[in-house]
C-alpha cells in the first residue's frame, strides 16, 4: 500500500516516527517520505542513517503543528500522513499545560484541517493508553485529539480523506520509559516501584510500527484501533531487570494510575473484537456496530467490557520481557 505513495510522518525525528522510517525504506518503495519535526539536530543525527543521497525519496521539513501554513506546505500532494508529534511528558504537560493544549490538540485541528484541505487519502494518528479514563492532562489532551481524529470523518464533506487512530501501551525502550530507567538505577542496587500492585500494557517499537501499518491498511473511517498486547506486574519487572537488586516503594505519584485501561468503561457497546486487536467505534459516526461488523466481521464486545491490564487475559513471563528488553535496549540484563 505504501509503494509510489507521498508519506508524511510528524514528529519524525521521534522513537516511533525514525522507526516507522526505517520499516518503511526496508520494505517499500514511497515516492516521498516526508520527516516532518521542529528540533534541526535530530533530524540531522537521523540524516546519518538515513541520508537523502542513499533514499533519494526522503526529505526533511522542519515545522511544528502548530503551524498551519508550515502544514499546508508540508502535505503537498501527500497521500499519507502518519501523526506521531506530541507533548507527551505527563510532569512537563502539568506544568506548562497550555503549550501541551497548543501542540496536542490545535496541533491535531492544524493536521486535520491541512489533510483534507490538501486532499490527503489517509490520516492515522497515534494516541496512548493515557487518553482512555484521563486523570492528568496529557491523557486529556490526547482524548481530545481522538475525539478530534475520530470525528473529523464526519466534516471531510466531499473529500476523499479518512482519519483513525492507533492506541496503544508502553513502548518497551522508548524515551522515558521505565526500563531504561531501571537499567540505569540497577548499578546503584536500589530500584525503585511506585506500588507493588501496578500493572502496565507492553509493546515492542517494531510491533507499534507493524500495528500502524496494519491499521492504515485496514481502516474505512473513524475507527481506534487498539492491540491486544500483554501485561506485567511492575514488581515482577523490576525484578526481573535487577535480580540482585533491593526494591523500594516509593508511592505512586501524582497523575499516574495503578492499573493502564485502553477500552474504558461506556466504550465496550461500540467496541468488536477481532483476532489481534479491538477496535472502537465512533459512537456518533456513520459506522455503526452492526454494519462496521458486516464490512470487517469481528465480534460486539459487552457493554460492560474493558480492557485492562489488571485484568487482561495476556502476561508476559520474565523471560519474554527479558527478551523484549534485550530487543529494544541492548541489555544483558
């Protein structure tokens, strides 16, 4: 699907969007792929392993989504936007929580607007597992730009453009996740657990890329689209990264929940299961339940139905995050 296409990517100098770049020049042939961010020096650190004179359908726009003309600019005959940019820092959103408002949620109106202004055939964006049932404002911000996503189907009007979502846990390595974290404190002997009880959803960053572009391939309109990916206990993780190790409750801290939830309570009634994933529906959208499942089959989740990692039926042993571990931070751990 993505051979002969003009692809955009914001916040392309990211741990996603570099690994999305990756995948894509490995395995296909883009007319264009467009790494769209505001910070020069990753995109010139990603030019070392990506350089135009080796991709010659590569190319790099600085810009913010906060800027509608940069945008506008930037999806010139792009078939494909991929939207990845986002405050996502839930300490530094609290603090500065109007910049978190302009990038997060007028950043999405901007690509939103800029997309089907620019007859793109395809938006997906990325959410988080913080946007089902916010308590902080990242999360909330991140549920308005689903909302936004999700229901921007409805004002395309007579343009050919479509817009979902992708939402899914933590990503095993990424920047600010906690294993890296722990891999650093391991060499003071002490690490640190918020509460014995916490639970989180874990995903590699290959398979966060494989998951988008699967949803790209599949999606009609509206939808978000959410993996079923397993859970650990956060006690078992820390001891699986630091055998040797003293562990030390420190509380849970402020804007943060026990246990991840990605279908939240109210949702299961426009939620279908599929094999590999479920996907929620708009509830206000022209697809509903029952002739979303005639197009793509899958089954109705009950109106009680969530998806958390507390209660999820998928637990990763120590060695599988071991492995997962070793995969994406090159620990011998």
């Amino acid at each position: 699907m993505l051979n002969d296409q003009n692809i955009l990517v914001t916040g392309g100098t990211g741990s996603f969007g570099k690994r999305f770049a990756e995948n894509v020049l490995k395995r296909f042939r883009p007319k264009r792929l467009i790494v769209f961010s505001r910070d020069e020096l990753k995109q010139w650190e990603m030019k070392q392993a990506f350089s135009d004179a080796r991709y010659d359908c590569i190319r790099y726009f600085i810009g913010d989504v906060r800027d509608r003309e940069r945008l506008y600019r930037a999806m010139d005959g792009v078939d494909i936007v991929v939207h990845a940019a986002a405050l996502k820092q839930v300490p530094t959103a609290e603090y500065n929580p109007l910049e978190a408002v302009k990038t997060n949620v007028l950043g999405a109106a901007n690509v939103i607007d800029a997309a089907i202004d620019r007859n793109v055939t395809r938006v997906i964006a990325l959410s988080t597992d913080k946007a089902a049932g916010p308590i902080n404002l990242y999360g909330a911000t991140k549920l308005c730009s689903d909302k936004l996503f999700t229901a921007a189907n409805s004002y395309s009007g007579q343009h050919k453009t479509r817009f979902a979502v992708v939402r899914y846990g933590n990503v095993v390595g990424s920047r600010g996740s906690v294993i890296p974290f722990f891999l650093k404190m391991r060499a003071t002997g002490v690490l640190p657990v918020t509460d014995p009880r916490m639970t989180r959803f874990w995903i590699t960053l290959d398979q966060g890329v494989e998951f988008v572009l699967a949803s790209l391939e599949r999606m009609m309109g509206g939808e978000i689209f959410v993996p079923k990916i397993p859970s650990m206990n956060m006690m078992d993780l820390a001891r699986a990264l630091g055998p040797d190790c003293r562990i030390e409750i420190v509380g849970i801290r402020p804007g943060e929940k026990l246990h991840e939830v990605m279908v939240p309570q109210g949702d299961g009634r426009s939620t279908l299961e599929f094999d590999d994933h479920y996907v929620i529906l708009h509830p206000f959208h022209d697809w509903t339940v029952d002739n979303y499942h005639d197009k793509r089959g899958g089954m109705q989740c009950g109106e009680d139905f969530v998806f958390s990692s507390d209660t999820n039926t998928q637990w990763l042993t120590t060695e599988q995050l071991l492995e997962m571990a070793q995969l994406q931070v090159g620990t011998s751990a």
